[in-house]
C-alpha cells in the first residue's frame, strides 16, 4: 500500500507545532481508479495516441499499481505501438513493439488534496518482462503520450481527510476537536 503522509499544523496554545497523519491507500484502489480515469476506452484500453491512419497508435491495458523503490510507487501496463501505414488491407510497420511499460514515479499531494505521480523512470519490457529496445522514435513516442497520462491521473484525497475530520470531531473533547479542524484544515505537505 502507498503510505501518504499528510502534515498539518496544529496549534498549541502560544506555539504551532507540525503533526504528520500517515494515509494508507490501497494499490488495488489506485489501480482501479486509474482505470476510471485514463483506461476508459473500448475494453478497458487507453488511447494514449492515433496517427492519420489506424496503422498508428499507441494503446495500454490492465494497468497495475505496486511499490516501488524508496518513497516511489511503481505502474505496470500491457501496451502496443504501432507506426505503420496502410497498404491494401494490411499495415506495414516499421516500428512495432508489444510489451509492458513500467514507469516508477513519486506520488505528491497536489493543490485541492490530490494525490497526484512525477514519473521519475520508464523501462520497456518484452510479454516474458524482459528488457527491451525500441527505435528510438518509438521509445520517444512512449515517453511522449504515456507519461503525461500518468501524471494527469488524480486521486481524490478529499473523502479520506473528511473522515479524518469526523473522526476527530467524535473522539476528542469539544477544545481539542477544534484544534483538530484547524490542523487539518492546513493540509496538504508531503508524502513518502
């Protein structure tokens, strides 16, 4: 699970001090939602890019969350290149490549609490997972329609700091409630 660290400043009564509240959030949550988002398509695909022509795309499918290195999550998706062009009935492709792409990425808390992905690396594998070369135009045309789909991938952190309010308002006294909302009003800071 992605551990988001979400800090706050709570006031105490002549001096402020930072109290950090771990989320937990649930690859498998993450995964869907970015099914809900990005791989909305026919099938569950993402159209990550169409050329002039249905000899040229880019597509993904089955993405799939886990962790990644230190403080990283990492994405796993099936996806197939095509750059070709149309001949009769037929595409002739130069450039065609069926495989998994792997981004690792650092989550961060965005403005109106969304948990939001910088892609700090992107490797190619082959269908048995392994590592593969593509032309470099190819890569490029990855990097250049999959990474900004990734990073436009929002998770709503909003439902989870309301109940954190809730919970907070139900468990404390009514002067240490109200030192509650305050904090968590102060949200967001950093993740890891």
């Amino acid at each position: 699970a992605l551990i988001a660290i979400l800090s706050a400043r709570a006031y105490a009564q002549n001096a402020g001090t930072v109290v950090r509240v771990p989320l937990t959030i649930d690859y498998l949550t993450l995964s869907e939602g970015l099914k809900q988002q990005v791989y909305s398509g026919p099938g569950g695909r993402a159209e990550l890019w169409s050329g002039s022509d249905p000899c040229r795309y880019l597509i993904a499918e089955n993405p799939v969350f886990s962790r990644g290195g230190e403080n990283a999550a990492k994405l796993e998706t099936v996806a197939q290149l095509s750059v070709g062009m149309r001949v009769g009935d037929t595409c002739v492709s130069p450039i065609s490549w069926k495989g998994i792409i792997e981004a690792e990425a650092t989550p961060y808390v965005a403005p109106g609490m969304m948990l939001r992905f910088h892609v700090t690396d992107l490797n190619l594998y082959n269908e048995q997972h392994q590592k593969t070369l593509i032309a470099g135009h190819g890569f490029d045309l990855i990097k250049r329609y999959f990474i900004p789909r990734l990073e436009g991938f929002g998770f709503d952190l909003n439902p989870v700091t309301r109940q954190l309010m809730a919970l907070a308002e139900e468990a404390a006294p009514p002067n240490i409630a109200e030192r509650g909302r305050t904090a968590l009003a102060t949200l967001p800071a950093d993740t890891s």
